[in-house]
C-alpha cells in the first residue's frame, strides 16, 4: 500500500498522510483526531513506508554505515553498542560490519554502503584503503575514522594516545624491577601498532634496558602460530622476565600457551595487555592492561558524525585524542610480591 491509496481510501492529501508519518502533524497544525484515524488505518492495514522512495525523495536513508575489524571483539562490539543508542535517539539506524583486516573486503564493503546511500561512514580502515576512503571524501560524504587513521588524508579521526599509554605501562613493568620485557606485536604498518611498539622502546631505551621485540605476521596471525613464535622467543631469549602485548587477542593465546607450558605469570613471568577485556580481571591471577576509553571515544564518534551530517559544507574535520587507563592488577607487580 502507498501513501497515495492511504491518502484515498481516507479521503484526505497525500501531503497530509505524509506528514503525520513524519511526525509533522502538530507542526502543520493537523488535527489529533485525524492523526489518530490515519495511524489507526496505517495499523491495521501493516502500511509499511517505501524507504527507497523516500531516500530518492530527500536525499536521506537515516542510515549509518560502521565497518570495524571484528565486531565479535568485546572493544568494537562495546563501541557499536554505545554509537548504536546514541544514533537510535537522533533518528539513524546503525548497519555494521566486519573486515577482518583484509582490504578486499573492506573495499567491498564501502562499495556495498554506499550503493545502500548510508548517510555517514564510521569506519577502522584496513591497511590499503586510503583510496577509498578518498572518494567518499572527495564525494562530500561525511566520514569519522577511530582506533586508527589514515594519516595522509584530511579526515576527522577519534583514537587514543597510544605511544604515551604503551610507554607508561612499559615505564611501570621497569619500576616494577623487571629489566628483560620483551613486545610482542603485530608486523603491522599500521599507525596504532606502530605507536605502541614506539612508546615501549622509548621507555626501554629511556632506562638503558636491551629491546626485545617479536613481530607475528599480520595477515597470518594464528593461534597456533602466535604460540610457536612465542614460545621460540621464550627458549631462544630465557632471561626475558616480563611480556607486553600490544593486542588484547594475542595476549590471550598467551597466556594459553604459557598455562600449557606451566609458566606461572606474575610470579615467573610478568604480563601486560594492550587493550583490556573480560578474561583479564577474572583470570587468576588478574592480567595488568590498558583500557582504552570506550564510551568516551563512542560519544565522540558520534557527536563528530552528527554534526558533519547536519552541515556537511561547513564542518571542519578533526582529530580528538583521548587518554587511556591503566589498571594495575597481580601479572605486573613483582615489588609488591616482593615486599
């Protein structure tokens, strides 16, 4: 059924039916009576409003597009959650997918949301994609980037300090007395990763300690092959005495390999987390990490989104960088132990 056999069968304007759909009715001074009959009728007939007519009509689908690396992940799913209400109260309906990490697909989907005309882009780029995201600029289409940025494009970014958060946690392992602390990273080029690897070595270097740094393929990082690299590091380099993760999921194979090994963390190995989750403050004993500031930053993205859709002319993209909390738990406090 169309607005137009809605607006016949009552016996009113198709203009009126419109606007009491749109929530217009008190604005045009349309009756509540009237209002009630034609919601009424909308209602028992399950008239359903043709949202691809309307988009054409206005330009607008109320649709936000949000591709995240993984939205399985407790962050992306925490920060989706928390963009997903916010946008719901100002009248946008969120669609969101995964790229896990493969520029292909993250290629695809741009293409895919943009033939669905989104009105606005909250996008984790994949390494590879600065061209598309290029054109969605280039298109006047409003796009806010997060946990990572394309640091050659004009584009408003919300992330977190993660040079300075990684080299306060590495600075606490050290005041902690541990001497040997080894990164265990992504071999990634992306600029967070990049980021964290530098604020560990510059506390490294700051304290005349030796580097160790173990890189696990980006594209290939397996539990099984995470393990295996690990473990290596572990017998090749015997005297490391703590580990710092600079992802939450390659802590968590981690710590699966060491409990197969018998390695007991906070006592014969200290540990610190890039990137906080769950399984951390259960664990026994609790894992020491870096909480990335979810709400904070899912407010942001939002607010920043908002805005440049409401005047996409006038905006003036912007960088927002938020601090990160360190929560110090049992895997990093040797001097505690030892007291």
């Amino acid at each position: 059924m169309s607005i137009k056999e809605v607006a016949s069968a009552l016996q009113i304007s198709t203009a009126t039916v419109s606007y009491i759909l749109n929530g217009k009715a008190k604005e045009k001074r349309i009756s509540p009576e009237l209002t009630q009959r034609v919601t009424a009728f909308i209602e028992e007939n399950n008239f359903r409003p043709n949202h691809l007519a309307k988009s054409l009509r206005t330009g607008k689908t109320n649709v936000i597009g949000l591709i995240v690396e993984d939205i399985a992940d407790p962050f992306f799913a925490s920060v989706a959650g928390h963009i997903e209400n916010v946008a719901y109260e100002n009248g946008y309906k969120i669609i969101y997918s995964s790229t896990k990490n493969d520029p292909k697909k993250a290629k695809e989907l741009i293409d895919t949301f943009r033939d669905r005309n989104v009105d606005g882009y909250i996008i984790t780029p994949t390494e590879g994609i600065d061209k598309e995201i290029k054109h969605l600029i280039d298109s006047k289409l409003p796009v806010v980037l997060f946990d990572r940025n394309c640091n050659d494009l004009d584009v408003s970014y919300v992330g977190m300090n993660n040079f300075e958060s990684s080299y306060q946690a590495a600075k606490y392992l050290i005041s902690q007395g541990y001497n040997n602390i080894a990164f265990i990273t992504l071999d990634s080029v992306q600029p967070q990763m990049i980021d964290r690897l530098l604020g560990y070595e510059r506390a490294i270097y700051e304290n005349r300690l030796t580097s160790y740094v173990k890189k696990v393929e980006y594209r290939a990082a397996k539990e099984h092959l995470i393990m295996a690299e690990i473990e290596n590091m572990l017998k090749t380099e015997p005297h490391v005495d703590a580990l710092f993760f600079a992802t939450n999921y390659l802590a968590i194979t981690g710590i699966e390999l060491l409990n197969r090994m018998g390695v007991k963390i906070g006592e014969e190995l200290g540990m610190m987390v890039f990137d906080d989750n769950d399984l951390f403050r259960i664990h026994q004993p609790s894992i020491s990490a870096i909480a990335q500031p979810i709400q904070e930053m899912s407010q942001q993205l939002i607010n920043d989104l908002l805005e440049h859709m409401q005047d996409t002319n006038e905006y003036a993209n912007r960088t927002t960088i938020l601090p990160a909390h360190l929560i110090i738990r049992d895997s990093s406090s040797k001097m505690r132990k030892n007291a």
